[in-house]
C-alpha cells in the first residue's frame, strides 16, 4: 500500500488540529505536524508563511502540543513532527522527544540534523520512543545513503528535488531514481518529498519509492483560506491517486518496520 | 587559533547543521580549502592579490590627538584603507580563489551594510563569475549606496522581504539558493558562522589583519579589540594574537549581542551562541549597524568567549553616533557605523580599570563611513 503523509503545520489557525482530522478522514496514513521555527532555511515561500502565521498566532511548542493532546482521542494514525535543530536542542533533545512523546507524537524530521549530527538526538529519540526519520538527497553518494538506510527509523524521507520545500509543475527528475538507490539500500519505506502538487505528481513518485509527503499544495490552501472539509477533499484525491497505483502493482514486497505508520 | 576538530567544532561550538543536500557541497569545500591551503601555488596567488589588487598591507595608524586626549596609546588597523572600504574583500578574494579551483562560476552571497557584497561583486567581476546577492530589504533601505556599487559591478541584488529583513533573513534566503544551485555556485558566506568549514576558513582569510597588525606593533599591545557581528574582523585581528598576553575583546552592538545576552542555540547551519526565546524562536536583532544587526556570533567566539580567552562588550546606537563623530574630528577618519563599535568602547572604557591610562590598545577599524552617509545625516547635525 503505497503511503499518505500530509503535511500541516501547528497552530496555522485557530481551528488547525479540524485540518488533521480531516486528513485522517480523507485517507492519510501519517500526518506531519510542522512545529513552526523562525528560520526554516529548507523551506520555500508557502511553508515560511504559514510558519510566520502561526508564530504570529502566539504558537509554541507547548501550546501546538496541548492542541493535539485535546484531539488525542479521534486521533488514529501516527503523528510526525517536523521541525528545525534549534527548536530540538533547545532544551536538549531528551527533553525535546519525551515532550513529543508526551502528546503521542511518534515520528520526528529535522531537516537541518544531517546523519552527522545526529547521534545524540538519535539516543534521545530511541530513548523515548521516537522515530527519527532520516533525510536522503539527490546528491548524496552511496555510502552516506547506505548510512542513512541504517539509521533511519520508520522510513527514509527522500528529497525529490536540489531545492526548498515549495510547488512544482512537475515531479522533479531526481526523484524516482533517488527513490531508486535508496531501496537498494533499505528495508525501510522510502517516501518521497518536496514540491509533490498534485496527485499525477503524488501517482508519480509513488511508482518510484513507497509513498509520498504533500506539503505546500496543502498548505497554500490553508493560507488561502480554504476549510477542513475543502482539504479533506483535496487529501482524498492524494489518497485516490495513490490507491489507483496500488491497483496497477501488485505489492511488491511487504514493509514489516512500516506497521507503526499504518495501523 | 587552531583548526577545529574534524567535525567542526571548537569546543561545544561549530558544527554541521546543514539539509543533506548541502553536506556534500560543505564537504567538497572543506576538502579543497584544506588542498589549496597546504598549495604554495596558492597562497602565492592569493599573496599577489592581496598586495597588487586589494592594498595590504594596510597601514596601522596611531591615533595621535585621540591616544592623548584618553591617555592610552591607541593603534588603528586601518581595514578601512582596503579595496571596496572593508576588510571583507580578504575573505572574499580567498573564496573567490577557492570557487575558481572547484570550478564555479558563481558566487551567492548574503550581506548586512553592503560590504560583504560589495567585496563579492568586486571578487566576481575581477574573476569573471557571475554573483548573486541577497540582502534584507530594511538593509536595501539604509545602504544603498553599496547596492548601487554592487550593482554597477554587475551583481545581481535580490531584496529579501522576510521576516526582520535584515542580515538573518538574507542569510536563510541565500543558503535556500545555495541549495538549488550548488552544482555552479559557490556560496560566498561573508562571516565566520555558517556550516564547518566556513567559521575555520573565514577566520583563517582575515588572519592577515592579525598577522600584519603583529608584525607593525613594535611590541605586543597591552589590549585588541574589533568589533564584532558574526566576527570575522575580530577573529582574524585575534588569531595574531591570541598566542600573546594581550587582552582580546570584541564588542557588540548592544541589540544584537550575542554573546553577552544570548544562549547556546544552532542557526545558520552552526551551533554558537543565540539570541532566542524559550523555544528557540531566534530574536531580531536591533542596531544602527546592518553588519552588526545579527541575532548570532560565530561559534569560535563562543568558545574563546566561554574559556574566558576573549572578553565581550556591549555598545549601544548612541555610543556609536557619538564614536564616529569623536574619531572624524579628532584623526580625521571616518569609520563604518560597525567599527565605531570598537571605537565607541575604547571611549567609554579609557582610564576606568578596564582600560587604564597608559595601556596600549590596538583596534581593528574594519571599514570606512562612506556607506553611511545617508543614515548618519539624518543623526547627526
Ligand atoms: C565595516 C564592517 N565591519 C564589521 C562588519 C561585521 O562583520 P564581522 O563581525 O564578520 O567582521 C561588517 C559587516 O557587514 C562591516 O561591513
């Protein structure tokens, strides 16, 4: 079954965690909870705004946190947080993952802690019962993709493309054969990311690699304005679009780690 | 001043926090830097333009009617004196050289006051590069005369409209770039934070202030002091000093003083100290200063910061009006607002024990006021 992953970040509106919920009724198999940092280098306009939105809000880490422990009961898939190094290292990573975990997050990418940098927060994550997701480049060279594979936990984010998070007219080149190389490499899903826009787009990569992340696609509609129910329908034709790609391939291997993302 | 470890660091500081898509360009750098810095070929090179193109040596200057009105002996490193008015122009001529050696034919680069851009414009016309500069739109407003010069270099200036506008914002706009250009560009970061090897390499392209300043002062001065943003003036005028007694303290404009008023936190793809909140949402900084205007400090600072080996002060906008007010009419001098910030300190603190009658103090003036015409007029009468 090829994997859902809508991105929304916290406290983006006064109602955001209706936004989660209806991503889980349109079908997402895991939502990524941005945790909004003042500096997210890694990401485009769509994503800096809607950040800037909720910090404007008088978001926190604390406050998105207490959001979703109100929404814990109707929650049934995996919850990811997405954030930046300075939030993780605040008050450092142990406290950081146990908040997480906490208010029943299960996942966690930061996209500025390369494999490198990433040991202490690994130790802090396993300690407490979180994923960390390790991220994979076009241009990383294959022993540091071997590594990657190695370390991830949950499945490898494969970042389709040599830019920032934002909208695209099409699926970036580089992305299925990174989805490729890396599954040689790995057991684990490889879901693929950034500027995914449409579900022809979200067919695409999910043809290459196990599943996708959507973000800004989403995420511009929120900006605009657009309701829980308009993004739940805009999730279902993400789900759709991946289903119709499940019909065509047969599965073509089973995903024992991927149980914690799709109960 | 060593190299950091391999990872980066000095100390608990430095680091690699970059996306994995910059990690092989930042190792790819790291590994020409470290060939082209054992190359005799190129130190010869970079020697040529130092002195053929961008003036050094620069003079040091003792600041006769100053030093006897304070009662200290006060010594100026005139960077000021250098191609393009800063002592930028050092780092980047060394960066441009290690670009062309890695085969760019692009510089990207962010900039505060204007000079760090000016300096790459300056790097890219003479090397035949095309640069790209990013700049905060409040700092477009109070240098503009340094983005009509980087333009008539022939860069390309793109204004940056998020958050503070303002150095921070130009650096997270220019790393974005550096992401989806790296196969031809070179980012040319104008400071020494950024990913392991910037803070290492920047630090050792300035360390001819120091060098220079070493071999000019007939004996060791009792006190240097440089002004400091992310620091790059101040760690290479240290680095040739470091080794001595002499006290090092860089001063810090008193809104955006990271190390006196920050907290261990990583931004800029480096761990340092941070001006931020609880959560670790980064501060805008505020100064007169756009070089100095930046929430971070760069992480070899806050390890000589927390040894104890460099001390930091702060300044505030007024101390500073008044500095370059007071070094113009008494030595004929007109310094960037940045600078005065060493300037400033040295007034307040000549004669009080922190700087006693009778010390010897060697000061980096890392550049000259033109730039500052425009935002000066309008303070001072
Ligand atoms: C004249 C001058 N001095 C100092 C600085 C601050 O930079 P750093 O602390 O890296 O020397 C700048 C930066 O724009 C500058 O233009």
């Amino acid at each position: 079954m090829k994997q859902l992953n809508p991105y929304l970040t916290g406290g983006i509106t006064p109602d955001w965690t209706d936004y989660l919920l209806a991503y889980q009724e349109a079908g997402a198999d895991a939502v990524e909870i941005g945790l909004p940092f003042s500096d997210p280098m890694m990401d485009g306009a769509t994503i800096q705004q809607a950040s800037d939105q909720a910090l404007r809000r008088g978001v926190t880490i604390d406050s998105i946190l207490a959001d979703l422990v109100a929404v814990r009961a109707h929650v049934r898939i995996p919850l990811i947080a997405m954030t930046y190094a300075n939030l993780v290292f605040r008050d450092g990573p142990e406290t950081f993952c146990r908040r997480l975990a906490g208010a029943g997050i299960s996942g966690l990418i930061v996209p500025d802690v390369p494999v490198d940098e990433a040991g202490r927060l690994e130790a802090a994550a396993t300690a407490a019962g979180i994923d960390l997701i390790l991220l994979a480049a076009p241009v990383t060279a294959p022993d540091r993709l071997a590594e990657i594979g190695r370390r991830s936990r949950g499945f490898v984010y494969a970042v389709s493309v040599m830019d920032t998070t934002g909208e695209r007219d099409a699926l970036a080149a580089t992305a299925a054969p990174l989805a490729r190389r890396l599954r040689e490499v790995t057991e684990l899903p490889v879901l693929i990311g950034f500027g995914i826009s449409t579900p022809g787009q979200a067919a695409a990569a999910a043809r290459a690699g196990d599943g996708v992340v959507i973000a800004s696609a989403l995420m511009r509609r929120v900006l605009e304005g657009a309701s829980p129910d308009d993004l739940r329908a805009e999730v279902a034709g993400f789900r759709a679009a991946l289903d119709q790609v499940d019909q065509e391939m047969p599965v073509a291997r089973a995903h024992p780690e991927v149980s914690g993302y799709r109960r | 001043m060593g190299s950091p470890t391999e990872a980066g660091r000095f100390g608990e500081f430095g680091g690699r926090y970059v996306p994995e898509s910059l990690v092989p360009a930042c190792a790819a750098l790291e590994a020409a830097f470290r060939q082209a810095w054992a190359d005799p070929a190129f130190h010869q090179q970079l020697s040529r333009l130092r002195t053929e193109y961008a003036g050094r040596p620069t003079a040091l200057t003792p600041a006769l009617n100053l030093s006897a009105d304070l009662g200290v002996t006060l010594l100026l490193k005139r960077e000021d004196l250098a191609h393009t008015g800063s002592h930028k122009i050092n780092n980047v001529l060394g960066q441009a050289l290690l670009a062309q050696r890695m085969g760019k034919t692009r510089l990207i680069a962010e900039t505060g006051a204007g000079q760090h851009g000016v300096a790459t414009a300056t790097a890219a016309a003479l090397f035949g590069m095309r640069a790209t500069v990013y700049m905060g739109e409040r700092d477009i407003e109070r240098q503009r005369l340094n983005v009509f010069r980087m333009e008539l270099l022939g860069a390309e200036v793109i204004p940056v409209t998020s958050g503070s506008r303002t150095l921070k914002d130009a650096t997270n706009e220019a790393m974005r770039a550096w992401v989806a250009a790296v196969d031809d560009a070179h980012f040319c970061l104008g400071s020494v934070g950024g990913p392991h090897p910037y803070p290492w390499l920047v630090r050792e392209l300035q360390r001819v202030i120091g060098e220079e300043a070493r071999a000019q002062t007939p004996t060791v001065p009792d006190v240097v002091v440089a002004c400091v943003g992310g620091g790059s003036n101040a760690a290479g005028t240290f680095a040739g000093f470091v080794d001595t007694d002499a006290r090092l303290i860089g001063v810090e404009a008193a809104g955006g003083a990271a190390m006196t008023n920050g907290s261990p936190g990583v931004v800029h793809g480096y761990r340092s100290m941070v001006l931020q909140d609880a959560d670790g949402q980064v501060l805008e900084a505020e100064s007169i200063a756009a070089g100095l205007d930046y929430p971070g400090i760069g992480p070899e600072h806050a390890h000589l910061g927390t040894t104890g080996r460099a001390e930091y002060r702060t300044v505030d906008d007024a101390e500073v009006l008044a500095a370059v007010v007071r070094l113009a009419r008494s030595e004929g001098i007109i310094c960037a607002l940045e600078s005065a910030h060493a300037v400033a300190w040295v007034l307040r603190a000549a004669g009080t024990p922190d700087l006693p009658t009778g010390s010897t103090v060697l000061l980096t003036l890392s550049g000259r006021g033109d730039k500052d015409m425009a935002a000066l007029a309008g303070e001072i009468r």
